[in-house]
C-alpha cells in the first residue's frame, strides 16, 4: 500500500476519532443525537413507587431478550444496561401489574426517539409505577412526568406474560 494511502486513512480515523471525542477545551459539547445514540451505554430502570406495601410484578423483553418475571417490593426496581443497534431499532417494552389492586399496564420503555434521549439525559431511563399511573423520569428537569394510565384486569388474563 503507497504512503498515500496509509496517510488518507490516518487522516480519515484521526478526524473520525476527534469529531467523536471533541477536546475539553471547546466551550460548549457538541448536543447528542440519534445517530450517535448507540455509542451510549443505556440503562432502563422501573421503579415499584406503589403504595401500601403493594408488589409490582413486572416483565420486560426486546426482539432479542427476555428480561425474565420479577415481583419488586416498593421502593425497590428491575434494571438493565445495553447498547442500541447501529440500525436505530432497538425497542424494549414492558408488562406491569399490581394483582392487588387488579391492574395492569403493557408500555415501551426505551425506543429511539430524540426526545426520550434528552428526558433520559442519554443514559438513564427511569420508569415508575405510582397509584395513579406510569411516569418517566425527565431527568435533566428532575421531573416525574405522566405518560401511561393503569388498565383494569378484568380478569381475563390468566398468567402474567407479555404476550
């Protein structure tokens, strides 16, 4: 391979590397977007922020993986970390129910979407499951924000499954 060619790759990863890496003497970071998303490690939590000492069942799965069943006691959560796909596909969801209470709530808690990056401050996406609702944590603001309704269980489903 002539110099030439080894000096325009050289050049070609430093500019990648450094357009990747911006020093810390620029005065202010460059905002991140979705197509850089999949350089973060991610982390989903959900929050058992019931009432009365009430057990959340929740069960989380992606395409790929299935999160397994867990009874979290209040105060307490499920998390997982992870990397998107370089495609922009990658979607988990989740199903959560109190049994007590006799109800439930089937949602996506991470998909790529610019606006759930900045409510998640690129890392951390925080769900709670409250007495009236879902909420997601905006954590640059510090704010839980309403975005799902519990369902009633009407008794129809018989296992705890996300289906």
């Amino acid at each position: 391979m002539s110099s030439f060619y080894i000096n325009m790759l050289l050049f070609l990863v430093l500019t990648t590397l450094v357009a990747a890496n911006p020093s810390s003497s620029t005065s202010s970071a460059p905002t991140p977007d979705h197509r850089n998303a999949w350089y973060t490690t991610w982390h989903v939590h959900v929050v058992n922020g019931l009432s009365n000492n009430k057990i959340l069942f929740v069960h989380c799965k992606s395409a790929d993986d299935d999160l397994g069943m867990h009874n979290l006691t209040v105060g307490s959560e499920t998390e997982w970390k992870f990397k998107t796909t370089i495609i922009g596909k990658t979607l988990f969801w989740c199903y959560v129910t109190s049994k007590s209470d006799r109800i439930h709530a089937r949602f996506d808690v991470f998909w790529e979407d610019n606006d759930l990056f900045e409510k998640c401050a690129w890392k951390h996406c925080i769900w709670t499951a409250k007495d009236d609702g879902i909420y997601l944590m905006n954590v640059p603001q510090s704010d839980n924000e309403f975005v799902h309704n519990w369902e009633w269980d009407s008794g129809l489903l018989t296992n705890s499954t996300i289906v």
